[in-house]
C-alpha cells in the first residue's frame, strides 16, 4: 500500500474527510492532508499530527523496513511551525553567545529536537544537547556556548 493511499484510509476510518497530495522529499515524501476541519486534525500543539505520522510510519515499516520516512502535513502547519521553531532557536542561541549562559528550551517532541540540532549544527560558538528531564520520560533541549 503507498503512504498516500495508507493515510487517506486512515483518514477515512477517522471520520476526516480529506484529499491528500503526496510529494517527493530529499529523505523521504511529504503527504500534505487538505480538509475542512485541520484545527481538529492538527491537534494542541501539532500532537494529532505528530501521531498520525507515527502511525503512517509504524504501519509502513512494517509491511516494508526500507519504506521512505512519511512526513504528514496538514495546510503548511509543518512547515510555519518549523519556522517559528528555528527562529526561536537562533535567537536562543544569539543570548548564548552574547552572555554566554546556557539556555534551556522547553520540552519537545524528537521532531522538533531534531529540528533545533539541524539549524544549529553550523551556529558559531553554540552547541545543543538532549537531556532528559529528570524523573520523567521528556526532554529539553540546552544551548551553550562551544568552547
């Protein structure tokens, strides 16, 4: 089964009536939900949207262990989200340099975290580390300066 048809009757089984376009991506593909109720499908802070594509992913590599890694979307919200993420990023990681504290995100998603690492890994004078919040199963991201 493609991703595209995957997802499109998971969406069906969920009561979301929805198109989905699929798009090739450098490491993967893209399906790109379009629906009347996206609010709903994206969830508080992208978390229905995070599980979604866990689940389209899940089921895929099961069926195959080479299937391309899915990135579900709904309307762009991916793709803005990921802006305001590294804006962030990049301006935590200027109050490091500038003052040299470490600086602590909040807790993410692997995504997100792998997300941060990305647009940081060429940020002079800044490196960033996963560390798991004590007694609990999250984790933060730290931004310090690089010595």
């Amino acid at each position: 089964m493609s991703p595209k048809a995957l997802l499109e009757q998971l969406l069906q089984q969920l009561g979301f009536p929805a198109t989905v376009e699929e798009h090739t991506l450098e490491d993967g593909v893209l399906l790109d939900v379009k629906c009347e109720d996206s609010a709903r499908l994206i969830g508080r802070q992208g978390q229905v949207l995070s599980d979604l594509q866990y689940l389209v992913n899940r089921i895929l590599f099961q069926h195959d262990q080479t299937a391309p890694k899915v990135t579900v979307d709904v309307g762009g919200y991916r793709a803005q989200a990921r802006e305001a993420l590294v804006k962030k990023a990049k301006d935590a990681a200027e109050k490091v340099r500038r003052w040299g504290d470490v600086v602590e995100l909040e807790s993410m998603s692997a995504f997100d975290r792998r997300v941060i690492h990305h647009a940081l890994k060429d940020e002079p004078g800044v490196e960033t580390h996963s560390v798991e919040v004590e007694g609990s199963s999250k984790k933060v991201l730290l931004l310090r300066p690089k010595h």
